[in-house]
C-alpha cells in the first residue's frame, strides 16, 4: 500500500514539473509577442511623430511655391 502511494507521489511530482516547464515556455512565448507588438504598433507611432511635421512643412513650402 505504501509502495502504491509513494509512486503516485512521485508520478504527481514529475506531471508538476513537466506542467511547470510548459507554464514558463508559455510565459516566454506571451512575452515576446507582447514585445513583438509593442515593436509593430508603438514604434510606427513614435516614427509619425516626426515625420508628419516634416511633412507638413514640405506641403507649406510647396503651396508657398505655388505649386
């Protein structure tokens, strides 16, 4: 009897393990698409920023041309 609970321990100590490793790949994976994101949504922004002001300077000095 005490050999059958000790290897159910010892199996529910190995399946908790292998849940654990999967939890933090899992973690990993959800981090680098939440960087990944991150890169695609807020770095376009930070980059209109400063190119719509020079895009509209460019239109005002067109205009002032007359073109």
């Amino acid at each position: 009897m005490e050999n059958e609970i000790l290897k159910k321990l010892e199996e529910q100590g190995r399946r908790i393990e292998e849940i654990f490793v999967s939890v933090e790949k899992t973690k990993k994976y959800f981090l680098w698409t939440l960087i990944i994101s991150l890169a695609f949504v807020v770095l376009p922004i930070i980059g209109l920023i400063f190119i719509i002001p020079q895009f509209l300077n460019t239109l005002n000095m067109a205009s002032g041309l007359g073109l």
